[in-house]
C-alpha cells in the first residue's frame, strides 16, 4: 500500500511544483494524478500495475492488464478526467494474470468507509450516544471495544455491527459493566432532549438507511416537517419495516415517526 500512496503523492506534488510555472503546465500533471487515484481504486483494475503518464498530448497509459475489455475501462477512466478532447494513449500489454484480491489501498478506504459509517449509527442514534463502544476495522472484519451495562445493548451493538455495509464479520469484545447503566440513562435522557433543523435529520436518516444491509433504502421516501419523520414506499417484511422506524425514532431531534411503509413480498 505504502508503494501505491507513493505513487499518488508524487504525482499530487508534480502537480503542485508547476502551478507557479504555468496553471497551463501544471494542467496535465494533475489530470494524470488524478486518473491515477480513480484507476487504483477501481475493483477491477486496482490489483494492477498501471502508471499514468502526462504528456503534451494528454495522458499515457502504460502497464498491464488481463484483457482488453479491463484496458478499454482504464481508457474510459482516465478519459472522464482528461475530457473527451483531450487524447488518452494506451500502452497497456494484455498478458498480466488477473489479481487474486484489490490492492491494498483499496481495502483501506473500504475498511476506513466502514468504520465511518459505524461511527454514524454510534453518534446519530440517541440510544447509541451514551454508550463507550468503539470499532476496529481491518478486512471487513469489525473488532467491537469499550464498557456498557448491560449484555442486552451488548448484543445490539454486534448486530448493529453485523447489519452494517461492509462488514463481513464481528468479534465483540464489549466488556459489561451494571454500574454503567444509571450514567447510560442518564446521558440518553440528555439525548433525547436534542432539537435539530428538519434538513440535518432528513439527512442522517437517509446515510443510516443507506448503511444498513437489513433495509433497502431506495424504497423508501424520507419527508421531515416539524421534526415529524414520515416514512413511505416498501419494504418486503415486517421485520424490515421495523428497522426502518427504529432508526427514524433513533434520530436526535424526532419527536415522532409516521411510518406508511407497505409490506410488498417479493415473488
């Protein structure tokens, strides 16, 4: 990983040096920075050794890759930053065997996009907020860390975790504590005293449900009116449905959830 970071800083830095020059010059430096970083991070292609080269012309692909249709999406991605009149020429070779698994750069942005968003369901969840839990993510595995009260909300947060997108598997390591629980209330009345604008909880609800693996939320339709959170559109269960109205009563700022949410089983 640390050789692909090198890679993207000194193109990034290339860059950087000649904008004093020429905003001109300094043109085809950052577009080859930046089809750099959107090549890396491609599924397909991130396993490969592609360098992107600038030049007066525009852009040159050079490395390998498995096959023509991967050396025909590498030109497609560095083309959506060079503009289409700007040329893109590829030197790719179409012998390398295929990647057994993404680079490693790769998975690090996954596994950092994972655990922000389980730092979202802990901080936009008023029964969450309370709680001394924290989360490693390594792979898409998910260590769970810190003291709560009691085994139940123990148990929560490894499902919470288990639902969450991008996570393939969780060791809970959450220790219990009973003398924890008057605080935890205590700071959860606090909690759900939080007024927030309709805009921010729209938004929060809308990221949580996009988060959780248990709920399709481009089914639902999210309107917010005076902190009233109205749910619309289908769900396929009750149990899904459930979900859905738990994070939306979870928001801070909720005074009340109408769910209208229709229970439509697929065939």
């Amino acid at each position: 990983m640390g050789m692909r970071i090198s890679r993207f800083a000194a193109a990034l830095v290339l860059g950087a040096m000649s904008l004093p020059v020429s905003a001109e010059s300094a043109a085809p430096a950052e577009r080859a920075a930046k089809a750099q970083v959107l090549i890396d991070m491609n599924p397909l292609l991130g396993g490969y050794r592609i360098e992107v080269q600038a030049s007066d012309a525009g852009l040159r692909l050079e490395g390998a890759v498995a096959n023509e249709i991967e050396a025909t999406l590498a030109t497609q991605l560095a083309r959506l930053i060079a503009g289409e009149d700007t040329e893109v020429a590829s030197a790719l070779d179409l012998e390398a065997p295929m990647p057994e698994a993404n680079s490693g750069l790769i998975t690090e942005v996954q596994d950092r996009t994972t655990a922000a968003r389980l730092q979202q369901r802990l901080r936009w969840q008023v029964r969450n907020i309370p709680l001394d839990v924290r989360a490693e993510v390594e792979r898409g595995v998910v260590r769970l860390h810190g003291q709560v009260g009691a085994s139940a909300t123990k148990d929560r947060m490894a499902a919470m975790a288990e639902s969450t997108e991008g996570v393939n598997e969780v060791f809970n390591y959450i220790s219990v504590d009973p003398g924890l629980i008057p605080g935890e209330r205590e700071r959860q009345g606090r909690a759900e005293q939080l007024e927030r604008e309709d805009d921010w909880i729209r938004g929060r609800l809308r990221a949580l449900l996009q988060s959780d693996t248990t709920v399709n939320a481009r089914a639902i339709e999210i309107k917010v009116r005076e902190a009233v959170v109205t749910l619309s559109g289908s769900v396929t269960s009750s149990a899904e449905r459930s979900v859905a109205e738990t994070i939306a009563g979870n928001i801070p700022g909720v005074r009340e959830v109408d769910s209208r949410l229709i229970i439509e089983r697929l065939l």
